[in-house]
C-alpha cells in the first residue's frame, strides 16, 4: 500500500513457463521483477509496465527426509505450507518471519530473520543449496562450496540475479508445538535492552522479541513488552503427538469467541490513526505489567505468526499508505540511535503506530541487514498529503542510522534513496555485487522497481521482436521511474561501455 504499479503477470508452474516468461521480455524489451508472497513493505517485486513472474504456483515439496529434517522445495511453497508438512514429523522452519504467507523464495531472496536471528543468523544461514534460473536460461547450481559468490549474493539478493527455482534447506528439529514464553513488562529504552540481554545471554531464550510503545517520551521513552521464548526439551510435553499436529496449531476462525477474524480489520480499523493508536498503546503497556512475570505456554504458530491472527490486518489502514522503516544498528549505538529516531519522529508528528524491537548478528552474506546489534521496525500510517513529509523524516532518520553506521533492510523498504547501496555496503560490495549481475544477468533483463530506485536506472533489454510481432501496446515501454535522458549507462558497465540502451 506504500507503492503501486500496472504489470504484465506470469504465473508460471514449470521451469518452461518461466523460461517462456524471459522469452517475451526478451521479444519486447521488456524489464522483469519477481514476485513470491507480495509480503515485503515496499516495491521490491514490483515492475511497472514491465513484466511480473509471480512464482506463487510452483509449491511442489521435493524431497522430505524426516530423519535429517533436509527439504527441498520449489519457491512458491509458503512458509505456512512447509510447516504444516514437517511439523507433525517433529521439524519446524529454522527461521520464520511474522508472517506465514511469505513464500521460502522470497524468504531465501530477501534473506529474512526471525525472533531468534540474535541465535541462529538469517534463513541463508539454514539453506544448504538452491538452483538458480538466469535470465540466459542458465540453471545453476549453488551451495557454500560450488558458485559459492552467487550463494552468498543471491540470498538477500532480492530477485536481481535469477530466479531462485528450488531450495534446500535445514530444518530445525522440535519436541513439542509448543513454546514456554516469558513476557517481561519494560519501563524505558534502558529496561528494554537491558531485559534482552538477560534474555539473550545466560540461559538463553530461542526467540526474543520486543514491543515498544512509539507515543511514549521523556523518562518512559523506550517502555514496552518484551517476550521471551524456549522450545520445550525431551519429556516436556505430555501430549507432542497432539501439539505437533498441524490443526493443533490452526488459530481460533473466532476473536474473542465472536468476531470473525477475517472481519478484524474493520473493528481495528477506528483505532488505526494517532489518537486510537495512542490509546491501544497505553492500554497495552498496561496489560502487559499485569501479564510480566506469567510465564504459560503458547504454540509455535500463534507466538511467531502474531499479524496472520487479523487477516488483512493492513486494510486496517484505509486509504493510507503503510510505510515501514526499519533501522539496524549496532549493539553499541542503538539504544542511543533508537531513542533519537523515535523522538524525531514524534517531533515532526508522524509517530509510528506500531514498534518492535529485534536482537540480531552478523552474517556472512554479500548485502546483508544484518550485523551485530539490534533492529527496531516502525510502521507509520501515512496519508497521501503526507507521503512528502514522510520521505522528509525517511531521508532525517536514514542521516542518522548512516552516521551510526547502520544497515536497511530492502524487504522494509519503501523510501530509501539513489544510491543507499554504496552508502551501506560500500562501493566494493555493490561493485561486486554489480559484477555478479552483469555475469548472469548481461541484457540486464531483472530491474525491479527497488532496483531502479536503489541502484539506479538502466535501459531495459533491446526490442528482438520483429516489429510485426509487438502487441500494439508494448510497441513503446514508457520510461519507467526516469526520464529517458535520464537512462545512463548501466551501473555495471566497464569503462569505455558508456552508452546506455536506447529503448
Ligand atoms: C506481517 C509481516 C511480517 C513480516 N515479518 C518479517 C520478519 O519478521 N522478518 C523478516 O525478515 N521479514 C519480515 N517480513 C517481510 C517478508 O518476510 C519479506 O518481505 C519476504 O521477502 C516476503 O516474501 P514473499 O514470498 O512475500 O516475497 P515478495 O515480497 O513477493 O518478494 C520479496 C523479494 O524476493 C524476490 N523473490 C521472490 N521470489 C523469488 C524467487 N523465487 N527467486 C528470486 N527472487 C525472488 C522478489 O523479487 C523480491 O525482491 C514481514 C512481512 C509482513 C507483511
């Protein structure tokens, strides 16, 4: 809801429909983006006028072995499907996000983290090997040790170098569907990392995660909730056969014994702007001291899938856009970096109506969000006659988490500037990155949208379609987030390949 565009899609099932797909962007000079679950936050599987591979029907399991909890699956499979095919034999995704109906290709992709990423790093930490489908029409094989620059660059490559056609992957092994969760009430920015590092240090906890009151200031600036939880060893459950059945795990079709959940938005929906949000905030901080301390047990579903419990929660929203930002900045300089983020905003009257807060590590892939220290994901509910104030405070906060030597996190995002890349990873990493792309993907054929707008304009692949060929309308592709003096040369081309593509 924070950006939109027109597509021609394709939902391919096979290897040749997605081939196919290729061909025609080939025929007409047409860019490509790739689509999973359409789950992340902004235009990263978006490509106006261009065509979209939307790979959510190719969600064939491959191979399953419930001895090693190894899968290999195709990309369109959700993380919803691969649970609910494991669980019953005891495994579980090593990483999930918060919600089930990312698919495991735009999870590999965009390379999310999860409450335990503090623990165990990203979901590319898990994945053993996948195949990738360049545009050339090149399968390749790719694992820690074989193409091993293209492992570490298309996981958390968000779709720019091919198409992640089937994964690999580790599962985790579990003993029980159930979590032993401590919620622990917090009154300040000081209470809330210092319950993190208790939680994540000695005795440590498998998922940590935090909510953060944004309407909050002065000395109660940072209070929240935070949550603790622990997988339940050997013998600690009575009843595993029961709690690791899928349907043990399936949330209630009511809220509150009455409400239709799919209906929960428009009871949300009053509450989705300052005043309301305020107010839930309040309430919530409030029940949360009576709940600290009450440790119970929870199934895994219901504790990591929280938002999938308001189906289209986001249409709670209305007309406005939802914008999320998420910031990651190192251990030593968030607390400090949070706080002013979170008071720039209040100043400037855009508080974010939700906050969490999340513990991560470093990771050794090529673009990665992720680093030693803490993340804190905002949402902000922004209508239309205040997108330009929001990217105002978007470009305010990102001078911030920059000179704190920070990282985003492109799956987040939806106003990030020309040139965020360099200015996170450093021209060495995009170069290489850059490098790789050129090599699989020379027609630059896979621009999405946060591609353009990160990385910069390129000219989409030359017109091969004899021009008797072309559909009328695909006989001229506008010029797509620039102006067509504006179409450079590509950002990876070698010195003396000036010229960019006429289109
Ligand atoms: C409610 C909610 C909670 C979330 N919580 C978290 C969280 O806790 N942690 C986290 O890390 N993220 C989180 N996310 C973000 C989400 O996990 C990512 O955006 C994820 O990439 C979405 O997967 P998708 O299948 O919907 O892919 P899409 O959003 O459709 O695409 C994501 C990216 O992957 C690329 N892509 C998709 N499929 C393929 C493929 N087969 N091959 C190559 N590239 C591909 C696309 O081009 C795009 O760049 C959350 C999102 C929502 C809506």
């Amino acid at each position: 809801m924070s950006s939109s565009s027109l597509s021609y899609v394709y939902r391919p099932t096979t290897e040749e429909g997605i081939i196919d797909a290729f061909e025609d962007a080939e025929a007409f000079g047409l860019p490509v983006a790739l689509k999973g679950g359409g789950n992340s936050y902004g235009d990263a599987f978006q490509c106006p006028e261009g065509i979209v591979i939307d790979l959510t029907r190719m969600t064939r399991i491959l191979e399953w072995s419930p001895q090693t909890g190894i899968i290999r699956c195709e990309p369109g499979v959700t993380i919803e499907q691969l649970w609910q095919y494991t669980l019953p034999d005891g495994w579980w995704p090593p990483v999930v996000p918060g919600t089930a109906k990312v698919t495991i290709g735009g999870a590999v992709a965009a390379n999310i983290h999860g409450k335990n990423c503090f623990a165990v790093g990203p979901i590319g930490d898990h994945v053993l090997e996948f195949e990738l489908l360049t545009p050339t029409r090149d399968k390749i094989h790719c694992s820690r040790t074989e193409n091993s620059d293209i492992f570490y660059a298309a996981i958390g490559g968000f779709g720019l170098l091919g198409v992640i056609f089937s994964v690999t992957l580790q599962m985790k092994r579990v003993h029980s569907g159930l979590l032993k969760v401590e919620p622990v009430s917090v009154a300040s920015w000081r209470e809330q990392f210092s319950a993190f590092e208790r939680l994540t240090g000695g005795g440590q906890a498998d998922y940590v995660v935090g909510w953060v009151d944004a309407f909050s200031s002065g000395a109660s600036s940072g209070r929240g909730l935070v949550h603790g939880a622990w997988h339940l060893g050997p013998g600690e459950d009575a009843h595993p056969e029961e709690t690791l059945r899928a349907s043990a795990q399936a949330l209630p079709d009511t809220f509150a014994g009455c409400l239709a959940r799919s209906q929960l938005f428009r009871f949300m929906r009053p509450f989705v702007n300052r005043f309301g949000m305020r107010m839930v905030n309040a309430a919530k901080f409030r029940s949360g001291k009576r709940e600290s301390g009450r440790i119970h047990r929870e199934s895994l579903a219901r504790f990591s899938f929280l938002l999938d419990a308001a189906p289209n929660w986001k249409l709670s929203y209305g007309k406005a856009a939802l914008v999320q930002y998420q910031a990651f900045l190192p251990i030593e300089r968030a607390p400090e970096a949070f706080d002013r983020i979170v008071g720039l905003s209040q100043d400037r009257g855009m508080v974010p109506l939700l906050a969490v807060l999340k513990k991560h590590r470093q990771d050794s892939f090529l673009l990665s969000h992720g680093l030693d220290g803490y993340s804190l994901a905002l949402d902000y509910r922004v209508p239309q006659k205040a997108r330009d104030a929001m990217n105002s405070l978007a470009r305010a906060l990102d001078e911030i988490v920059l000179e704190n030597r920070g990282r985003f996190y492109f799956a987040k995002d939806s106003t990030l500037f020309l040139g965020a890349p360099a200015a996170v990873w450093g021209e060495d990493a995009v170069a290489e990155f850059l490098a790789i792309k050129r090599r699989l993907d020379p027609e630059s054929v896979l621009q999405s949208a946060l591609f353009t707008r990160v990385f910069g304009t390129v000219a989409p692949p030359s017109v091969s379609a004899p021009a008797e060929e072309r559909p009328q309308e695909w006989e001229q592709p506008s010029t797509v987030g620039a102006d067509e003096d504006e179409v450079g040369p590509p950002p990876w081309a070698l010195p003396g390949e000036s010229e960019g593509k006429p289109r």
